[in-house]
C-alpha cells in the first residue's frame, strides 16, 4: 500500500496562491506540484475559508483592526447626530428670525412707517 502523504499549511497556501495569481493554469500547477486537481480545488477552497492563514498573529491583528473600524464607526455616527441636531436648530432660528421680520414688516406697514 502506498503512504498518504501529507503537505503543510504553508506549501498549501504558496500552491493556491500560485493559483490565485495566474501565473500557471490549474493543470501546470498540479504536475508542477504532483497533486490531483481535486485536491488543489479542496485547498482553494480551505483558503477561501481561511483554513491556512499563516501566522497565528494574523487573527489578533484583525480584531484590532475591526475594534478599530467600530470604534471610528460609533465615533463618526455621534458626529452625525450633532450635526442632524446643530442643523435643526440652525433651521429652527432661520424660522424664528424669517417669523420676527415678517411681523416687524407688517407692523411698520400698519403705522404707516417705513422709507419713502
């Protein structure tokens, strides 16, 4: 019987990203390399599943980054909510003042007032 033979996780990931870059059609890649093209479809898609990310440091970095993006994301809706608010009041006061002139308009007129 013949031995199974078994292939890092990094020899994977360098076969798939071969692949994945176009250098060398899908059949080049398995004589190359002495697979079956099922099993380089197999790691492809254990690679698209992040199966063989590489370095173990590669997780932390991304839930830092996605702690990151949250962050900027609650920070950047607070700003959004000031702003709704600030341009409401702002609309608000262009009321009252637009309210107060056509009243002191209509008053000048009823006394008679106003530049001839």
């Amino acid at each position: 019987m013949r031995k199974q033979r078994t292939f890092r996780a990094e020899f994977k990931r360098q076969v798939v990203e071969e692949l994945l870059s176009g250098v060398g059609r899908p059949a080049q890649i398995c004589r190359r390399h002495n697979i079956s093209s099922s099993l380089l479809y197999c790691w492809k898609r254990q690679y698209g599943q992040g199966k063989f990310a590489g370095d173990p440091t590669e997780v932390p970095a991304m839930q830092e980054r996605i702690e990151q993006l949250e962050r900027l994301v609650g920070k950047l809706t607070l700003e959004n909510e000031f702003l709704k608010k600030a341009l409401q009041n702002a609309i608000g006061q262009v009321g009252i003042r637009e309210s107060s002139l056509s009243a002191t308009k209509g008053s000048l007129e009823v006394f008679g007032g106003g530049v001839s």
